[in-house]
C-alpha cells in the first residue's frame, strides 16, 4: 500500500503543479486543485506515518513530496483566493 500511495501522489503532484503552472490566472481551478491538495496532504501523512512500510529508497521522497505538496497548495490557495479581498474593497468604495 506505502509504494502504491506514493505513486498515485507522486503522479497527482506532477499533474498538478503542470496544470497550477500553466492557468495561474484560472481561479475556480486552482482553489479546486488546492483542497484536492490538502486531501493529498492528509492521504499522504497518514500513510507514511500509519502504514508499517520498510525502509526504501522511496521513503525519504514520501514524506518530502509531501511537504512540497504543503508549499503548493499555499501557493494555490494564494492565486485562488487573492482577487476576493480586492473585489469587495472596489464594490464598497464603488457604492
């Protein structure tokens, strides 16, 4: 289960940072790729924590991958929610 996990997550973040790369501006997608990320995030601790896996060479890029996937879902959480503030400062001033 440890190496099946880390694959599908492995693959999710490639597949996820590509796309997140590409439609920065598209904020629908990345506040859905977010949350899709902090399911990802609590998927891939639980398993590396609560699984009984051996010691292999994937081990070290689990639990790394799985704090880089932290770091991108801040940045996606960031470029999803940013123009919300803005929108309703401009409408009150507007009013």
């Amino acid at each position: 289960m440890f190496n099946f996990v880390f694959w599908v997550l492995a693959i999710w973040f490639v597949v996820n940072v590509v796309w997140m790369w590409f439609k920065l501006d598209d904020q629908t997608l990345q506040k859905t790729f977010a949350w899709i990320n902090v399911c990802a995030i609590v998927i891939g601790f639980w398993v590396y924590y609560s699984v009984t896996h051996d010691v292999s060479a994937i081990d070290g890029w689990f639990i790394t991958m799985n704090w880089v996937n932290i770091a991108v879902a801040a940045i996606q959480f960031y470029f999803g929610y940013k123009g919300m503030t803005n929108v309703n400062h401009m409408h009150h001033a507007a009013s």
